[in-house]
C-alpha cells in the first residue's frame, strides 16, 4: 500500500493508504469523515488515474493491517446511497474499494423511481463496455451461468425490477 498525506478538518492531516493493485483505500477509524471536500477531490482524482481490473481479490485483503484480524463485510448507508467496505471487527479501520468510496461520497447514487419510470419507457438497448467485451468472448459465453455479470447490468436489472 502506499501512503498518501491528505487535508482533514480542523486543519488535522490524515495519511490514508492506498492500495492501486485491488483498488482500495484503507481508512483508520473515521479518517473517511475527517477527510475536507478538497482531500475527497484529490482521492476521486486518484481514483480517475489508476482504473483497471483489480488485480485482487477481497480474500486476498481479509486481514486487518494493524492487528491482523479477520475484516467483516459491513453494509452501510449515506443518504439512500448503500455502500459496503470491509472493517476491522477491533476497530482499527476499514478498507474501501474506490467504486463504494464513490458511492459513500454519494458520488454515484441510486436512481430515483421517476428515473427508472423514464428508463422504462425511454430505454430499449443499454450498451455496457465490459457486456459487450463479455458477450463477444467465446469462453465468457460457453460459461455464461459461472460469469459473474457486470456491475452496471447489476444495476440495471436490479433498477428495473425493484419497483415491480
């Protein structure tokens, strides 16, 4: 993990830890709250220059970094937004994939009834870059029901279907 010096309020620093491999922070105990609007600029930023495949899996990261407990999936909310991250059952902290740190800064929200209702109506075809890299690939299509499908299908049929 790499470290990296950020604002926090109160004019309190807070070295959060970032891990580009699996595309996580790790936050000790309330750092994610103490970050300034500013700081939160700068993780999305970093967010934005390291987007790939993440190269590890949570089980790989199952294991707290300062007292090397085994870290509990925790679901949690902001707004109406929901987000998971894993924690440190000792309280030390947590670890947070860029994708739910977009999420818990309510950065990506979950769409409102009236938008599903347009989608619905409006919407015939969504085109997803990974679907679509997917559903090309011979080996992805002979093993359909192993394939997890992506997350924005997810989303979409979990959006449409939610209101039925």
């Amino acid at each position: 993990m790499q470290e990296q010096a950020l604002d926090g309020h109160m004019g309190r620093s807070i070295a959060i830890d970032i891990c580009h491999a699996c595309q996580s922070f790790w936050f000790d105990a309330h750092e994610s709250v103490s970050l300034t609007p500013g700081s939160t600029l700068q993780l999305f930023k970093t967010i934005g220059e390291h987007v790939t495949r993440p190269q590890r899996s949570d089980a790989d990261l199952s294991k707290c970094p300062r007292c090397k407990a085994h870290l509990r999936r925790t679901h949690d909310m902001q707004r109406t937004t929901k987000f998971e991250y894993l924690a440190c059952p000792n309280g030390h902290g947590r670890l947070t994939t860029f994708f739910d740190f977009l999420r818990e800064k309510d950065f990506i929200r979950p769409l409102t009834p009236q938008q599903i209702a347009d989608l619905r109506r409006n919407v015939k075809m969504v085109n997803c870059r990974t679907a679509v890299r997917r559903s090309i690939s011979p080996s992805v299509r002979r093993a359909r029901t192993a394939a997890r499908p992506c997350r924005c299908w997810t989303w979409i049929r979990q959006a449409a279907w939610s209101s039925n």
